[in-house]
C-alpha cells in the first residue's frame, strides 16, 4: 500500500514537473525573496549554502505532496524520473522544512561544490531518516566527496520516537574547490535528510596557539590585579 501511494506521488512529481516548467518562476517564490526560517540556526562557519533546505517553501503547505523542483544552493544529478522525487518536504531534523529523496528505481542525488583549503581537515555533519518500516525496508543513502564514497548507510529503518540519525565524518580537501554529494534510493517510502554542514577543523597548532594566548593573557590580568 505504502509502495503504490509513492508511486503515485513521484509519477505525479514526474508529469507535474514536465507540464510546469515553463511556469514555475509564476508558482514559485523567488530566490531572491526567500529567507531562512528564523528559528533555524546557521553556524557561521558552515561552508554549506541551505544545508536546512529552508530556502524553497512548500508549494502548498496544505499538501506536501505537491512537489517544489527547486532545491536552492543544489544541483540534482540521476535519472529524471529518478530525481522528480527529490523534494522539499515539511519533515524536518530542525526548522520547517527537510529534503525527500524518493527515488526508487535507481539513486538519486543532490550536490554543490564549495571552496576549501588543500590539506586541511573538514567535519560532515548531516541528519538522515525514513518513512520505511517493517517489511518493507529496502533503501541505500550514499554520501561522495569529489566522487570519492566516504559513506553508505544500506537499509535504514524508522524508529518510533527518533526518525533521525545524526552522522558525523572527517575529511581532507584535496582540492581548492571541494564537492559534496549525498543521494540514494528507497523502495518503499522516503529518504529524509536535514542538517548538511561542513565546517572547517582546527589544527592543532592553531588550537595550541589559542590556548597559549588564553594562558598569558590570565597571567597578565592576574599580575595587574596584583600590582593595583
């Protein structure tokens, strides 16, 4: 039953995308007019753009299976059928709103490339989740750093209570300009994904050096308090 309610959604997804392409900037809100949900944190540091995926509301907030094609800040990579399931959705991590990966013939994927600094370490962050339970689990979620697999998560299930699952990796920057790309498939219901960050790890040298600069600047207070 859950099967045929999503093949409906996505060859809905499919048809509705073909048919209003050529009126989706009179549908939409513009890019330009779209604000981040306040109440979703953004850590400065964070080198990925809409990583909340708060940038493109709902279509019809009364309807979350009217599908929104736009994914601000990402570029959309597989089959077209595959990726017509890839949406904004109102099931969050945090904030309003998360992204759908529905695609269940083959993987789909979301990716964007951002600036890095060569031989320097960086933290991927991302929160994943699903709709596919009991019998019916048969998903992949993959996760490329320039078209480098540095994670795959095979057959998730829901938990009661606790539909996300926090993941957290390293990684080095071999290039100036780095990409990021997360996707996958599921059979029977959805992927959900919030949260993407990557933020920049201190070296320890850099960590050593603040530390130190504390140490002596306690000194000196403590010697002023002394000597006034």
């Amino acid at each position: 039953m859950k099967f045929i309610k999503k093949l409906s959604i996505i060859v809905f997804s499919f048809a509705t995308t073909l048919a209003s392409t050529a009126v989706i900037t009179g549908t939409y809100i513009p890019v330009a007019q779209a604000q981040y949900n306040p109440n979703y944190v953004v850590d400065p540091q964070d080198l990925v753009y809409n990583g909340g995926f708060e940038l493109d509301p709902l279509v019809d907030p009364n309807n979350p299976n009217t599908t929104n094609p736009n994914v601000t800040g990402w570029n959309k990579s597989g089959d077209p059928f595959d990726t017509s399931g890839i949406k904004i959705s109102n099931f969050p991590q945090s904030g309003n709103q998360g992204l759908a990966i529905g695609s269940f013939v083959n993987p789909a994927y979301i990716s964007q490339n951002f600036a890095t600094t060569i031989g320097s370490n960086y933290s991927l962050s991302f929160f994943l989740g699903t709709d596919e339970d009991g019998s019916e689990v048969d998903n992949i979620f993959q996760v490329f750093v320039d078209e480098s697999k540095v994670f795959e998560k095979i057959n998730s299930a829901n938990t009661v209570g606790n539909p996300f699952t926090q993941y957290n990796l390293n990684f080095v920057a071999t290039k100036s300009s780095t990409e990021l790309k997360l996707g996958g498939r599921a059979s029977y219901g959805f992927l959900y994904l919030d949260s993407v960050s990557v933020i920049p790890v201190p070296e320890p040298s850099t960590i050593g050096g603040i530390a130190i600069a504390a140490g002596l600047l306690g000194i000196w207070i403590n010697k002023k308090k002394v000597i006034s």
